[in-house]
C-alpha cells in the first residue's frame, strides 16, 4: 500500500512540474501534502503525519492561496530552455540513486539505525520520563532545549513576516490620497 | 537490493530532483516556493522510510506491542516541518514585497528590470 501511495506522490509531483496554472500548482501541492500524510501515517510515524496535514497540507496551502490572491496565478512561458537545469537534476538523481544501492533494505531490523540508539528510548523512555509516546519524551523532554531553539526559529520568521508586510499595508494606506 | 527493498528510496530521490528542478528551471517565484516545499517534504520521506519496521507499531509504549518504528526519525522530522512552513512563510512575504516593488513575479521580469535601471 505504501508503494501505491509513493507512486501517487510521484505523478502529483509531474502534474505540479507540467502544469502552468499556479491556482491548480497549488492545490496539487495541497494533495501532494495529504498523500505525504498518509505515508507517514502508513509508515508508523502517526505524529509527524498529523503535523505534515495540519501543517503542510492546512497553514501552506493557505499561505499559499493569500499570496495568489495578492500577486497573479498564470506562470509566463519560460525565456530559454531548461536543458542545463535538467542535466544538472538528472545527474544528482543519478548520483543519489547510486548512493541507495549500498543502504539497508526497507524494514530491515538489523539495520544499524535500529540498533544503536533508538531501542534505549523505548525501553527506558517510559521509566524516565513517564510518557508513554516516546516521541512526545524526546521532543519535550530529553531534547527540550532543541525545541525551545525551534520556536525560536519560528518566532524571528514572524518577526520577518510583520517586518515586510507592515511596509506594504503602511504603503497602501497612503495611496489613495 | 531488489526494486521492493528500494522502492521508497527512489521515490524520495525522484520527489527531491523533481523539487530541485522546479526551483532552477523555473522562473516563476511561487512556483519555486512550490518546488523548494516538495525538496523540503522529501526529506521527510528520507527520514522517516527507513525506520518503519514491517510488523511493528506506532512508538507509543503499551504492554501489547514489542515492536515499535523508530521514534527519533520522527522527533528530527517534527521540528523540521515546523521549520520549514516558517520558512515558507518568510519566503512568500519576500515574494509580495517583490510583487509591490517591481510589479512582477517573474525573474526574467525582475532581472530585465534591474539591468534596465
């Protein structure tokens, strides 16, 4: 079932490159986002899909339609063709695809990332933190700081985003005079 | 390796050169936005694709399960998604403000501008 979801994925993608309309550019976006929700959701990982669909699939695709709506939603033909950005995507996709061939295969439980770090978690995540979603005790607990440096992140875009929208809304205002 | 045991690595390797061919080729700005998210949620899949364990569970702990996936994947992809929708956020401000300026969300509008200035 994953493999079907990951093809879907796959052609949302193509449809994304091909099509020119940037309204429908973007609802393809907001699918390609609810199809990456079920895989991580298919793939065991049920808190990163609930955030990739509130997230990716919800607060993006908003963002994205307000800015349509305040610019313009047909792309322009391309002034020269894309050969050399294609040769260049072509050939790191080459390199990556030759990178794999020497990783563990899918679900493999000898794998080393299953066998180094992870299993401590699980088994004594519970005992010291007292949560039972291990992925809540390392977010929260054992790497709390790395969390607080998130909503650091997040808080200095918004500052970023007042900043540069502040400028226009005070510009707009004195137009009309 | 078999195409089976690889499948989802090569899915994530087409989702991340697709992505990155968007934001090169095209010259269109919400576009590139669009084709810097599917790089972006690429990685995701990067991430979190090997640590699923055929048989296993969601990493909550209950006395009914032995086998879980991978929770640490899943706290680096947590934090990223957050990080990259702030990203996305900054990105698409910068996008209006280069609406306002030059009236135009086509790079070879804006560069045909400035060489003209």
């Amino acid at each position: 079932m994953i493999s079907v979801l990951l093809t879907l994925m796959a052609i949302a993608t193509t449809a994304i490159i091909v099509q020119r309309n940037l309204f429908a550019v973007v609802i393809l976006f907001g699918i390609y986002s609810f199809l990456m929700a079920t895989v991580l959701v298919a793939l065991d990982a049920v808190d990163v899909g609930m955030t990739e669909a509130s997230v990716g699939a919800g607060i993006s695709t908003v963002l994205f339609l307000g800015v349509l709506y305040l610019t313009r939603s047909e792309e322009m033909k391309p002034m020269h063709r894309p050969l050399l950005p294609l040769a260049f995507a072509l050939a790191t996709g080459f390199m990556l695809v030759y990178g794999t061939l020497g990783l563990p295969a899918f679900s493999d439980p000898d794998a080393p990332m299953h066998r180094h770090v992870a299993p401590r978690y699980i088994n004594e995540g519970l005992r010291e933190t007292g949560v039972p979603n291990i992925v809540t005790a390392v977010l929260a607990s054992y790497r709390g700081y790395d969390t607080l440096g998130e909503t650091t992140v997040v808080f200095t875009a918004g500052i970023g985003v007042i900043a540069l929208m502040r400028r226009i809304r005070r510009r707009r205002r004195e137009q009309p005079k | 390796m078999t195409v089976a045991s690889h499948y989802s690595y090569w899915v994530t390797i087409f989702l991340a050169v697709a992505g990155l061919y968007i934001v090169i080729a095209r010259g269109n700005l919400v576009k590139k936005l669009v084709g810097l998210s599917i790089f972006q949620t690429s990685v995701y899949l990067l991430y979190i694709a090997p640590g699923k364990l055929i048989g296993g569970t969601a990493p909550i702990v209950s006395s009914e399960f032995q086998v879980y996936s991978n929770p640490l994947p899943h706290v680096l992809i947590l934090t990223a998604i957050v990080v990259g929708v702030a990203t996305l956020a900054l990105g698409l401000a910068l996008v209006v403000r280069l609406k306002e300026a030059y009236g135009s969300i086509e790079e070879d509008e804006i560069l045909a501008q400035d060489r003209d200035a």
